[in-house]
C-alpha cells in the first residue's frame, strides 16, 4: 500500500463498501481520484481523502501498457457522464482508461442490454 500523497498519475485505487465490493478510481496528475460513482450520479473527481471517506485504501498499480498521460487523458475525457450499473460503473471506467479490453462479461451485458432496447423499440 503506498501513502496517501505517493500515488501517480495512472494509478488505480480502490476503497471497500457494501462489505464485499470495491470502489475503483484513477489517480490524476492534479492528484485527485476520478472515478464513476454511482451514489454522486457519474463520473466525478475527489481528493484522496474524499474518495477514501475514512476507509483505507488498496494500490492496484500502474495503468498497464497505457502510459499515465493516456490514462489521465481517457479518464478525464468522461468527466460528468452518467453511472450506469451495467454498463458504465467504476469498473468500466478504470479498464477504459488503462486502455484494457472488455471482459467477456462486459461484452455479453452489452449484447443483452442492445437486445433489451431493440425488443422495447418494437413494440
């Protein structure tokens, strides 16, 4: 675990909620967190210490392949939009901006949400 003021730009941290489940964020170069948050309505920027809200805080590394400027960029670039739970959470918002692929189960939520809205369409 790195100290609250060690984090770079590119890196990903999670807080715990709801028992069980992460909170993911992506660190920027201004070092603040931005993350998909579903309770504050999409996709917002915190300082660290607001993102933790007391709970402590995991380091997940570096944004893979993707260098911190590209990282920092693609987080910045959804700054404001909505949080959906199945299609855009703070899982989905950290993988884009490591440039990381959709999961199998990202791609197959995706299929059956685009069948979802076809089949409301037709009737």
């Amino acid at each position: 675990m790195k100290a609250e003021n060690r984090y770079e730009p590119g890196d990903v941290i999670s807080v715990p909620f709801s028992g069980v489940l992460r909170h993911y964020g992506v660190v920027t170069f201004a070092g603040r967190i931005l993350s998909n948050n579903g309770y504050r309505g999409g996709v917002i920027s915190q300082t660290v210490a607001e993102f933790s809200d007391g709970r402590p805080v995991r380091y997940h590394g570096q944004a893979g392949d993707t260098s911190p400027y590209l990282a920092h960029d693609r987080a910045h670039r959804h700054l404001g939009k909505d949080y959906t739970l199945t299609g855009a959470n703070c899982i989905d918002y950290t993988r884009h901006a490591r440039g990381q692929r959709a999961t199998p189960w990202q791609v197959g939520r995706a299929v059956l949400m685009a069948l979802g809205d076809m089949r409301k369409n037709r009737y």
